[in-house]
C-alpha cells in the first residue's frame, strides 16, 4: 500500500479514474438500460405498469441499500476484492435472469443478486477517486462519473439492437458477459494511505484512548488474556463508533434529508421515458435515441460542471451549483407532460441529461466537503443508502398513478415537485447556517468589545485594548466572587 502525505491529484490516480469510469458504466448505465426492457417484459409476462416497474426498482434499492456493505468490505477487506466479487454477483444475476420464467425470477435475479453485485462496486470506485484528488477532485468525479452518460449513450441503441436480434433473453445474457469487466476494474484499484487517514484502532487506542495503567496491563499479554478481551472490544465500539460519527452532523442530516426526495424524484424518468415516448406516437428506436441523448448530454454535465467547480469563482459555492442542478431537473420534469412529440423531447433530454450529470458529479464532492475525506468511503455509503427506499417506491408508485389516472401528467409532476422541495431544502439550511455565522460575526465585532464567558457562567466584558495576564486574573475573581453573593 503506498503512503502519501496527501492525495497526489495525478499519477496513478488517473488509472483509478479510468477504472471507476468503466465502474459507472457497468452499473449505472446497464440500470439505466434496463427500462428498454421494459416494453417486452410487459409483453412477454401480460403485467401492467406497477408490477413490472419492480423491477428496475428492486435493482435501483439493492444498489443503495447495500452500499454500506460495499464500504464495509473496502474499508476492512480491499476495494479490489469488493469490486470482483460484485462483478461476479452481478454477472451472475444477468445471466440467470436470461432464463426467466416469471416476473419473480426476475425480481430475485436481475433485481436482487445484479443490484447487490453493483453496490459491492459502485461506492468502493467512487470513494478511491476521493483518496486520490484534492485540487482536482470535481474535474476527476466529472470524468469518472461520466462513465454512466457515455455508457447509457452506446448502450442503449445496442441493447435495442440486441433485442431485436436475439429476443430479450439473449440481449441479457451477453450483457452478463460485458458486466465481468467489473473484475479488470477492480483490479485496478491501487490503494494508498494518506496522512490524513484514522489511525488502526490499535495505535488510536493506545495513544488517546486506552489509560496509562491499562496499557502497563495490555503489556503483560500472558498474565491478562480477559483484560486483553475487554480492550479489544472496546477498542472495536470505539473505532466502529468513530467511523460513524459524520451522521450526528448537522449539515449531514439536512444533506440526508434532501437525497431522499432527490432521489424519489430522478427514478421514474429513467424508467418511464422510453413507454411515455411509445404512448405519444414516438418509434422505437427513436424513444431508444432519446435515452442515448440523455446520456451523452449526462457526459456533458459530468465533465463541464466538474471542471467549472473546480475554479477559484465557483469552488467555494459547490453546495449551490448542485442545490440548482437538481432544482433544474425538477423544472424539466414538470413540463415534460406537455412535450408530446419527438422534436419537443429531444430539447428535454438534452437539459434533463445535462443537469442531472452535474448533480451527479457534484454528489460525492459536497459529501467529501461536508465530513471530510477521511469519512468519504462510510458517508458515501450511506447517501447511496438513502437513495434505496427512493428508488424501490417511487417506480412503483409512478406507475400506479398512470394505472389509475391513464397517463402520465401525475407521475412527472410528483417527480419535479420532490425535486424541487430537495433543492428547496437545501437552500434555506445552506441561507440559516449564512445568517448565524454572520450573526455570531456581528456579536464578537460588535462596539468594539470582547465577551468574557467565565465558567460559571457569568459574561464580562473588556475593551478592545490588550489585558493582561493579571488583570484577567482579578476580573475572574471579581466576577466569581459577584455572582457567589
């Protein structure tokens, strides 16, 4: 394992770029494909729209939910052999799935087992980028994550293809093939100790944590074996405890909050696209060709709205860039009932796609910008946790409502309006955090005075000109022996 004082921002880095890069392609983009399906698993199985929305969900809600099983399994096994085992589970689940007898064979198959081989390689890939930029952390996400924009542009005309080639079955079988290359990818992750890292819990333990009288002890191994248990599952809480410490954050819980209607509100696009383009008279390959525009504008946004970030104007505001980012796809979802033919939704698939690329990038930097790099691997796990239940209820339920009502108005306004109270979410945490830094500001600087707080609680207050030592003494005990009376 290489040892660096800080991320190298180059390097082998790139190498780690490029790997997470065909990471992003072999999961997100074969998601995204997946509502191609969609149409001839209706056909084939005679399901309606709820039932056979499961499954794209069931695969998205694996994904996320068991992303922190990812992270646990790259941050105390490797993220190499994470990434290979989930490019095994889920090359498994593609080609099982080709035998599909039933909508629940699919649902365990293709959504079950492929979703939990994509969340073994989906977080791993992306924290590694993390650990290996600093000054070019956005432009490095926006090429790595573009990963998924490129893919969905190649391979949604493919799979169309390979449909009307080789039925449904054979498209999923020789997609279970290209999904291996996850195994190459997880090769390809080098991993690096930086200064910055938590220490092992050993050595934490011993320098700040375990007493001097117990460490005396903890060298006598032969005579304390029970001391020697005791510690060590404190020594296991305790770091377990430290690694998760981020969720108490303020900033992370409003952070939480807003992923959850952020990704209630992205799901259905995806799968609902293609059918919507159908039901308006649109053909099949061009409904197909609206999802590679959307996902070639998707590389657009990755890499434009990673390198814009990264400039000294705008590094500092990365929390409002992504705040408008998905307030924007909000926007593209609420009009999009009225665009009805091809030439109207060609226009929305280039400003969905290139919106949504940007938040996409921009997710795993504002993270890192809120608990750090050290708790980048746990706390991305757990945003791509809370996208689970997201992603498993809105498909579902977006189809419900075209069920019920007959089209789709109510499923894409419910998804722009979830969107939007994201962004509106955090905006005005972003505006409350503004106003009382400011106003705490304001309090220090106020007539030129400086508040005293004594420990017991009493406020005292000097000018602005320098105390002494002794004098600071006298005022204490002045003040101490006032509020005693």
């Amino acid at each position: 394992r290489a040892r660096h004082a800080g991320p190298p921002d180059g390097g082998w880095g790139w190498m780690i770029v490029a790997g997470c890069f065909l990471v992003t392609i072999c999961t997100r983009a074969v998601t995204r494909c997946i509502s191609i399906f969609f149409v001839e698993f209706q056909a084939y199985f005679g399901q309606d729209y709820a039932r056979t929305a499961w499954i794209h969900s069931i695969v998205d809600c694996a994904t996320m939910l068991c992303a922190p099983l990812g992270s646990l399994i790259s941050n105390h096994v490797s993220c190499q052999v994470g990434i290979m085992l989930g490019g095994l589970l889920a090359s498994t689940g593609l080609i099982l799935s080709s035998f599909a007898t039933s909508l629940e064979h699919l649902y365990l198959s293709l959504g079950v087992l492929t979703g939990l081989g994509f969340a073994l390689c989906y977080s791993p890939a992306i924290a590694m980028v993390g650990k290996y930029f600093n000054k070019k952390k956005a432009l490095a996400y926006g090429i790595a994550m573009s990963g998924s924009g490129i893919g969905t542009f190649i391979l949604a005309p493919v799979v169309q293809l390979l449909i009307e080639q080789f039925s449904w079955r054979g498209a999923l079988l020789i997609l279970g093939g290209f999904v291996l290359n996850l195994c190459v990818c997880g090769a390809l992750m080098r991993p690096i100790a930086l200064k910055e890292d938590r220490k092992t819990a050993p050595e934490f333990l011993e320098q700040d944590y375990v007493p001097e009288a117990q460490k005396r002890d903890l060298k006598r191994m032969s005579i304390c074996p029970s001391l020697i248990k005791v510690w060590s599952h404190e020594c296991l809480c305790y770091c377990s405890w430290k690694e998760y410490d981020f969720l108490l954050m303020p900033g992370f819980m409003v952070l939480a909050v807003s992923v959850l209607f952020m990704a209630y509100g992205c799901s259905p696009l995806f799968v609902y696209l293609v059918p919507y383009a159908l039901s308006v008279g649109v053909s099949h390959h061009q409904a197909a060709f609206l999802m590679s525009i959307l996902g070639v504008i998707d590389i657009i946004g990755n890499i434009t709205f990673g390198w814009l970030t990264d400039r000294r104007c705008l590094k500092k505001h990365r929390h409002f860039c992504y705040l408008f980012a998905v307030g924007m796809d909000g926007l593209c979802c609420l009009f999009l009932p009225v665009l009805q033919k091809f030439p109207l939704l060609v226009p929305f698939s280039f400003t969905f796609g290139y919106f949504d690329g940007a938040y996409v990038t921009l997710i795993p930097v504002v993270t890192a910008d809120v608990v750090g790099t050290s708790s980048l691997s746990s706390a991305l796990g757990v945003v791509y946790f809370l996208h689970a239940i997201p992603y498993l209820v809105s498909p579902p339920v977006a189809g419900w409502l075209v069920d019920t009502t007959g089209s789709y108005t109510a499923s894409f306004l419910l998804s722009g309006f979830s969107m939007i109270f994201s962004s509106t979410l955090l905006c005005f945490a972003s505006l409350a955090k503004k106003i009382k830094r400011t106003h705490l500001r304001s309090l220090t600087n106020d007539t030129g005075t400086k508040q005293h707080i004594w420990t017991n609680g009493a406020i005292a207050y000097s000018v602005t000109a320098e105390l002494d030592q002794k004098d600071v003494e006298f005022l204490a005990a002045d003040t101490n022996s006032y509020s005693n009376r």
